[in-house]
C-alpha cells in the first residue's frame, strides 16, 4: 500500500495518474496518526520551502514522515518534497527542514554559471547516473526527465544518485538508505518518469 502525503502543496492528481499508468494504486493521506499504515509513502511537493514545512508542521505531519522514513520503509520526495529532506532551506529566509539528509537547500548561483541560464531551470534536462541505485534500475546512464525550480539541493556526493548540469553540476537525484529523493517530476517526465515511478513501486 502506498500512501501520498497530501499536506495541500503537492501536484497530486499529474503523481495519482502516473501511477496508476503503471497500474499501481494510491491513497492520499492527510491524517499524520495514519503514515504508519503505509509500506510506502511519496513526499510530493511544489511551491516554496517555508510554507510547506509550515503546512507540515500544523498537524505534526512532519514528525510523522520522520518516524516513517525512521522505521526502514521506502520514501520518495519529489521536486520540493525532495528538498524538503534536508536540513534547511534559504529560500526566502532560513527555514528548517526535515532533517532526514544532511545537506541543504539554495538558489541557483548565476555568478557561477558556465553560460547563460534563465532561472528558474524549467524543461527537459539530462539526469547523469552517480551510482547504482534500485531507483534508476533498467535506466541508461543519463536520461531526460522534466525541471521546475529556481532552488537546489547542496549536499556530500555520498548521498547522490544522479546529477544534472544548468549553468553548473548540482545534485538532481539522492538516496540515503531507504530515503529517496529527485528534483525533476517524474509524473510528468514521460516514460523515463514512469519507470522510476514503477521502480519505486517495485522496491
């Protein structure tokens, strides 16, 4: 059974539909007593930082999705569910995250751009294997998958799975144990997107 953590930021209809094209069912779950149900649970996520952790925090679905990825099951955050594994975020300000990776969360520095860039990164991007992963499995070395966001994950190439380059090499993919994470949107990435989703489900 496979749980969404539904705390009002997420794109959960385009995340229901992809996995139900790999025939797989999921349930949208709001209630923070009720995560440990779940032999799997996805952390999705899009707008900013400090408003989602806020959203989390206000019915203590942050300590929940903390016991679950604390009790070995399977999680995967997405976009800004991804991010918001980390320790902290500065976007807009300084905001404490999950804690569940170290590392941290920042904005695209332009300053160090090797050539001109619009940000947000926003599009069709290549993702580069790092290592091997379950997450990638049946997957070629670099692939596309679909970008939206102007903020990255900084962290010890320890934890990363996959890169990606615009206007620099930043961690785009990540896994520590049982904790997944991916910056680009699989849902809406096409078949690439598919079978990370299926490979998830599979795990």
């Amino acid at each position: 059974m496979i749980g969404i953590v539904d705390y009002k930021m997420g794109n959960l209809a385009s995340v229901i539909n992809a996995f139900a094209k790999v025939g797989t069912g999921v349930t949208l779950e709001s209630d923070p007593d009720k995560l440990s149900r779940y032999d799997k649970l996805i952390l999705p996520g899009v707008g900013a930082f400090g408003d989602a952790m806020e959203h989390l925090r206000s019915n203590g679905m942050d300590k929940a999705v903390k016991r679950f990825a604390q009790s070995g099951k399977p999680l995967l955050g997405i976009c800004l569910g991804m991010q918001l594994l980390f320790e902290s975020s500065e976007e807009f300000g300084s905001h404490e995250g999950l804690g569940l990776i170290p590392g941290k969360v920042v904005a695209f520095d332009k300053s160090k751009f090797d050539h001109p860039c619009k940000v947000p990164h926003m599009g069709w991007n290549e993702l580069f294997r790092q290592k091997e992963t379950p997450l990638f499995e049946s997957l070629p070395d670099a692939f596309y998958l679909y970008f939206v966001h102007s903020y990255h994950v900084q962290c010890d190439d320890v934890y990363t799975i996959g890169k990606t380059h615009y206007g620099y090499t930043f961690a785009s993919a990540v896994q520590h144990g049982n904790i997944f994470g991916i910056q680009p949107h699989p849902e809406k990435s096409h078949n690439n997107g598919l079978k990370i989703i299926e490979n998830f489900v599979n795990l």
